[in-house]
C-alpha cells in the first residue's frame, strides 16, 4: 500500500540557515505518528511544507498522494489541518462555524446538512449549537475544532499542538477521538510537547535542530535509549540531557 505521507530528502532554507535538513520518512493509512522536537527544531516548517503552505528548498513530499511542491492546492483540499490557534470564529456559533467550514471545502448543502447533523449528534451539541462559539469551553472548542478538520474527510489531518491549556482528562478525551478517526483510517500526523500524548503515538519522529535524530514506536525508542518513558528519550535527545 502506498504510504500516505511520503516525504524524501525534504529540506527548508531561510536564507543560510538550514530549518528543516534532508528530512525523510513515511506514514501509513490509519497510523497515528507524533511529530516531536523542542522549539525551533524544525517541526512547524516541515509541517507547513507537508501541508501545501510552504514551499520545500528541495527533496520531495507526497501527501494523499499529491506532490507538495507542484500540486499545493490539492494537497490542501485533500488534508485536514487544525493548529493551537484553531480557526474557529468565536462570534459565530457552532452551527454557523459547521456551515462555514462545510463552505471552504466545497461540500454541497446536503453533505453539509448530513455532516453538521452527524457532528452535533456526536458530540451531544444540540442544546449549544446555537451558543456563540466564544462561550463555550476551550476542551469543547478543540473537539470541535477536530471535527472541522475532519468534515471533508481528509485522508489524513494534521494536528500542531492539538490539546495545549486544558486539562490531563480533557486531553485524554480529545486522544479518544484521535484513535476513533485512526480506527476508521485517517492519517494521524501530531506535533506534542506533552510526553504522555507521545507514548500514545504508533510512531514517533524527534527532531533535533533540522534532523530526524530518532525514529520508531515509543516502545522501540525506549528500548533503544534504555530508558523508561518517552519524557527520557526527549530528554536525552532534544535537550541532551538524561533524565532516568
Ligand atoms: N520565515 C522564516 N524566516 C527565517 N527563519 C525562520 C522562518 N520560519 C522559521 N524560521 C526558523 O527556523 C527554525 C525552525 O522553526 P520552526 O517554527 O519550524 O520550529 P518548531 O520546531 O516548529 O518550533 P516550535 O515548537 O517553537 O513551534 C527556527 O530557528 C526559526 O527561527
């Protein structure tokens, strides 16, 4: 099966510096790989490129089987994206904020009458739907956030700091809808600073200044750096530290 996201040699240039350095590696329909790194590894600059926003330096990226470089707006069409600042309009309410999203992706009214319904049913919104989104919390603007990302079904989403500012259990919740979208074969592709999140990954990607300095499941890494979480192989590889 071809992966869904393929990516060779992908590299980023800002002038001299080098943000993202011959980055490759691949991901699988269904799988969920955390993408992680300090700040300024790198990781917002490769996932702007994966995402059709930026354009690579050179190598190569496929993403739902588009080239990045050349095809950018069907790559665009074809992925979901949700960032830590989520686009949802706070003077809107939700319905508004489905319909609006149902819009952007083309979808036609029926589609977007049978979505908003499935949305609302699922996250048991029917008594707010019609609240302004800035009224309601920021655990419940995430999964809704999520839902949007995921209303054109993308083969795969894209999700930069998802649960940043809430709660562990609200986080743990918003992991429950990430392995229901995986379950029913959406490519998950995560940036976290959260090292529980990164054991909950299939796959992890630590990247350190431009480089993929690790790669595998969490239970591979540990193994390999003989240490007991994810929090110590970070530790280890990004801040260059030991933390057993
Ligand atoms: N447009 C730009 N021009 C120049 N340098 C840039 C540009 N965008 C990013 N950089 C630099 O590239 C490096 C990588 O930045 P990037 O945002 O990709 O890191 P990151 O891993 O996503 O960090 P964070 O976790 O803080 O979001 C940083 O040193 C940053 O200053």
């Amino acid at each position: 099966m071809e992966p869904v996201v393929k990516v060779e040699n992908l590299s980023k240039k800002f002038g001299e510096f080098i943000a993202t350095n011959a980055i490759s590696f691949e991901v699988n329909k269904g799988e969920i790989f955390g993408f992680l790194g300090a700040n300024g590894a790198g990781k917002t600059t490769a996932m702007r490129m994966l995402s059709g926003l930026l354009t690579p330096s050179s190598g190569q990226a496929f993403v739902a089987g588009f080239d990045v470089a050349t095809q950018a707006e069907l790559v665009k069409k074809n992925i979901g994206y949700m960032s830590q600042k989520f686009s949802l309009y706070e003077d809107l309410t939700i319905q508004e904020n489905i319909e609006f999203y149902g819009g952007i992706y083309g979808l036609s009214r029926q589609e977007i009458k049978d979505r908003s319904k499935g949305i609302v049913d699922k996250f048991q919104l029917a008594s707010v739907k019609n609240k302004l989104v800035k009224t309601i919390p920021l655990g419940w603007k995430q999964k809704l956030a999520f839902a949007l990302a995921l209303i054109h079904k993308p083969k795969v989403v894209f999700l930069d700091e998802p649960t940043g500012g809430v709660d562990p259990i609200t986080r743990r919740q918003f992991w429950d809808l990430i392995y229901e979208a995986a379950n029913d074969g959406v490519t998950i592709f995560i940036t976290t600073h959260y090292m529980d999140e990164a054991e909950y990954c299939d796959r992890v990607s630590i990247m350190v200044d431009g480089l993929i300095k690790a790669l595998g499941t969490p239970s591979e890494l540990k193994k390999s750096f003989d240490v007991d979480s994810m929090d110590a192989v970070f530790q280890l590889l990004a801040r260059g530290t030991a933390n057993k």
